[in-house]
C-alpha cells in the first residue's frame, strides 16, 4: 500500500473510531520549543515541576529521547460537548464534565496503533500519549495542521473550536504529513481582555500563577492567593473563561464523538451538597473523573471561597 493511501485509509478508520481530526507531522523539534524555554525561565510554569524538570525539558525539545527512532507524530483532536449555559451556581471546566478523557483518548490511540500494527508486517514502534506526556503537544499539533495557538494558548481549530482533547502517536514510521496550521486570531484579544485575573501577560503567554485552572486544579497548596479567591466567579475547578469568548468557540455544532463524554452528577449538584461530602464519599463521585486529583482537602477549601 502506498504511504498516501495508507494515510487516507488511517483518517476514515480515525473518524469511524470517533476521533474528529486527525493530522501528521514530522518529529523535528517544535517550532515552539525556544518560547516554551522562555516560558519556564521567566517562573510562569509557577510549581509545576513537571514543566521545568530538566530531563523531561530536553525531551520536550527532542523527541528521540522520548522514542528513539522516531519519524512522525501522528495528532488525533477529540471534542467534548461545550453549552453554552451553566445549570448550577458552581461552574466546572467542561473538559472534566465526563469521565477521565485521558483513558477514553488512550483507548483510541490504542485502537489506531491495532489499526497500523494489522495493515503493515514492519515492526515499527509506537508510543501514545494523552496530555501527560513529555511533548509539547499543541505546537506539534498546530504543524500538523490540527489548527493553531491562539492568543490564549489553546489550541483551535477552525470548525471545532477549542473544546478538544489532544491525543498523539509517536512513531517510528516515516509518513507524508499535512500542511502547517493557519493563525486566524488576527487583531483579536477577546481572550485576554476577559480573563479576570490578568493571566494572559501576552498574546501567547499564560502566566500560571495567575491563571484560575492552574489555582484549582494543578497548584498542590491548598491556599489559593486572594487575587485568585476574590475572582474565582463561580469557578470550583478549572475554568473556561478565555474559551467562552473565542470567536471560534460560537455556535458551535456538536460532533458524534461528543456522546462519548457523558455528564457527570457533579456538574449540577449544589454548593451545599457538594460542601457536604466525606472523603470517602468525594472518591466515590469524581471516581472517573480527572478532577479527582484535586483531592477532597483542597476542593473542599475552594468551594468554602468561591462565590
């Protein structure tokens, strides 16, 4: 078969599977390495040492210590439903309103992986990663042609928008890749403007020190800083603030896939109930979500705040 064909071949059997676009790139270093450099150095990595761990920096600019041999990236965008409104006093990031997408992701990288294992006899290698990996994965995905960063620092495509979970395939299989993404942010700062805690120093930039999601969610201090608390707006994990205003985000149809993220209990569950769970009883209902490693302590401090 020829590489082409194989590729052409690979995108139905991507969308059969439930993946809504599927783009390949070269695995030279990313475009977007020596910013991300730049990034770290100025602290806007804040404590997340997983950013700024030496080893994992190198791989994130060379991907053969990540997969030696490799040859391509194969990116996979899936979306996850975003209406509009909100049926309860306390918001939820959208991305967390379903079950953990890490593993539903993985399980169609998987499925692909089967997919070019069983349609070639060469023994190439593969390595699949789903937002935890130590790879910059939206600059690889914008090269891919899987859409482009915006000024907020998400990655948008032009008819998905930005609600999409990123998945991707190293490999050690040469294959034809797509064309670069296009910027389409133009004179915009809608992203920027809105943002309630300034995060956003510059188009591009996300400081995450200030940024609400990193609060709630990634920072392991319980104490969230009082230029956070008092802007939390209803924001108990995470936060969608800079999607909600994308022009790209608007009127947005709801793809197949979507069905696969269902909603979870907690999404409309009252402030007071919510206040109200043992431990044992918030393991029990962020089971399956990735919110749960926010852990009970620390939600538990954030919802005693937000207003």
């Amino acid at each position: 078969m020829r590489a082409l064909d194989r590729v052409r071949d690979l995108k139905v059997f991507a969308k059969q599977i439930g993946c809504d676009h599927l783009g390949i790139t070269n695995a030279a270093e990313p475009e977007d390495y020596h910013r991300y450099l730049s990034w770290i150095q100025k602290g806007y990595a804040a404590d997340m040492h997983y950013m700024v761990e030496g080893e994992r920096v190198r791989k994130r600019g060379n991907l053969s210590l990540v997969l030696p041999g490799v040859q391509s990236v194969i990116v996979g965008l899936f979306k996850y439903p975003a209406p509009a409104q909100y049926s309860s006093e306390l918001k939820f990031a959208r991305y967390g309103w379903g079950e953990d997408y890490h593993l539903i992701v993985k399980n169609k990288l998987h499925q692909l992986i089967e997919w070019l294992k069983t349609t070639d006899d060469q023994p190439y290698d593969y390595k699949a990663y789903v937002d935890t990996g130590p790879i910059l994965e939206r600059s690889l995905a914008e090269r891919a042609g899987a859409g482009w960063i915006g000024k907020n620092t998400c990655l948008i495509h032009q008819e998905l928008g930005s609600y999409v979970f990123i998945g991707e395939i190293l490999t050690s299989q040469n294959l034809p890749t797509d064309n670069h993404g296009m910027n389409h942010c133009g004179t915009c700062t809608r992203c920027i403007d809105a943002c309630p805690t300034h995060a956003l120093e510059k188009p591009y930039e996300l400081n995450a020190e200030k940024c609400i999601s990193y609060q709630t969610i990634e920072n392991r201090q319980e104490h969230i800083p009082s230029h956070i608390s008092e802007n939390l707006n209803g924001w108990v994990a995470g936060c969608d603030i800079c999607q909600e205003v994308c022009p790209w985000n608007q009127d947005l149809n709801e793809k197949p896939t979507s069905a696969l993220f269902s909603k979870s209990a907690y999404v409309d569950m009252p402030k007071k109930d919510l206040l109200a769970l043992e431990k044992s009883q918030f393991d029990d209902l962020f089971q399956k979500s990735s919110f749960r490693r926010i852990g009970h302590s620390k939600f538990m401090k954030t919802l005693a705040i937000v207003k």
